[in-house]
C-alpha cells in the first residue's frame, strides 16, 4: 500500500479519491478521531479518508488547527473528560464503526512540588478520558448490533522503563490494562474489538520538543531501526487494526523502531 500524501488535500480531491476507494474494506465507515487535530492524529485522518472512510475529528481547545482539517472530514469541539461531552459525541453520531483516542498530554514536571498536580491531571486526561469514552462507545455499539473497533492511542513509555515519566507513563500503562478488559468484555456477538498503539519517538506528537534537543540520539546509535518514527508510521497501524476483518482484538502494537527491546 502507498502512503499517503502529506500535502494539504482539498474537498474535490478528496471526493475523488473517496469515490474510487470504495472497494476499501474503511469505505463509508463512520470514524471518530478523538484528539485527532495533532500531527499523528491529522496523517491518521488522510490516510483513512483516502480508504474512503467518513471521518470526524474532535480536538479539546486548538480550534485554530483543527480548522486546518475541515477538508477531511466533520471537525467538533469535545472534552472527552467531560461525561456530557463523551454522552454528546455519541448521541451526534449513532452509527459509529471506530473510535480511535489520540487524545493525551505530556505530563512533564519540572518542579518536583508540581508532581502531584500533574499525576492528577494527566489521571483525567491520558486514562480517565479515554477509557470511560471507549467504554461507553463499545456499549453503544453493543446495543445498536453493530460490530465496530476502538484504537487507543498509549505510548512505548508504558511498556518499558524510562525514569522521570511517572506522571505521563503510569496512566498510559493503565490505559493499556483496562483496554484488554474492555477487549476481554465485549468480544463475542455483536465483536467490538479493542487495541492499543504504542507510539516511540515520532517527529509528529509530542516528542517533537524531545528530539530538537537531542534527548534520544543515543537510541539511535543503539541498533534500533536508525530513524525517528513518522506519523504515517502510527497511522499505518492504526488503520490496520481498524480493518473490519481483522483477527486482533486485546493486544498492544508498539510503533517504536526497536527501541524498547
């Protein structure tokens, strides 16, 4: 399969390229991208759109550059740690087939005093949020009859130890636990399957500002694959568990050029 073009792609071509996708297994299905404004979830977006997928695109605060999109796809405003805004998103689009959770913050903490403040906080936004959304849209799905698949987005810092990443990677690691539950509970008939992603360094996202300063060039000397993730990395993987005869359900993809291993 090609990869997509990183190029702005305006509506005409994009009908376009929809209308000649239709034999895609994603054709017309109905796609939330949640956080899906940022650099992984924007090329996730095109990738999906040019399977022929209808895409919808929510982002918490950056109106700006999730305007940048409206060519993609439906573009709503949702604090998904807000159960009126979850209950919103579900309620707007009934026929959900995916649901894919970019949504997350960095959790960085500089000022050991802080640290406290920023565990809560990344609780709320990098677990809370995200697994109370994929809960509550794998019961809707449950209910409709209608198979589907949920994609959350966690981190190579879940899986393996880096210090210092306490206040970000305690939460993702959850978010991977209660994904496999999620998994666990709603297989069978109607199957909505649940996965996680695990991004590494991508220079998309928000290890952007770790790699201008350098923080991971020894991993590169280190025999992991010698370049730093892209988004259509992630974007890839994303899409291939979202294809609906797909065998994987409760499992962890991790996108990170060897460097965990």
């Amino acid at each position: 399969m090609s990869q997509p073009s990183k190029t702005p792609l305006k509506a005409s071509t994009l009908k376009a390229e929809r209308t000649a996708s239709m034999t895609s297994a994603l054709a017309r299905k109905k796609i939330l991208l949640v956080g899906g404004s940022g650099g992984l979830g924007s090329a996730t977006a095109r990738w999906l759109v040019e399977e022929g997928a209808e895409v919808v695109i929510t982002y918490c605060r950056n109106a700006e550059r999730a305007g940048q999109l409206a060519g993609l796809g439906e573009i709503v405003q949702a604090d998904v740690t807000l159960a009126e805004d979850r209950a919103r998103l579900l309620g707007r689009f009934p026929d959900l087939y995916g649901l894919v959770v970019f949504a997350g913050i960095p959790a960085r903490v500089s000022d050991p005093d802080q640290f406290e403040t920023a565990l809560r906080e990344s609780l709320e936004v990098n677990f809370l949020g995200p697994i109370l959304l994929a809960r509550e849209t794998a019961e809707h799905m449950r209910a409709r009859g209608t198979e589907g698949s949920i994609v959350l987005i966690s981190t190579m810092q879940a899986v393996a130890v880096f210090a210092g990443s306490m206040a970000y990677a305690a939460p993702k690691a959850a978010l991977i636990h209660a994904a496999r539950i999620l998994a666990k509970e709603y297989r069978g008939s109607p199957q909505v399957r649940v996965n996680v992603v695990c991004p590494g360094v991508n220079r998309a996202g928000m290890a952007e500002e770790s790699i201008a300063a350098g923080k991971y060039e020894r991993y590169l000397r280190e025999n992991m694959i010698p370049r730093y993730g892209q988004a259509n990395d992630v974007a890839r993987a994303v899409r291939f568990l979202l294809e609906p005869d797909n065998y994987v359900t409760g499992q962890v993809l991790v996108v990170d050029g060897g460097l965990t291993l």
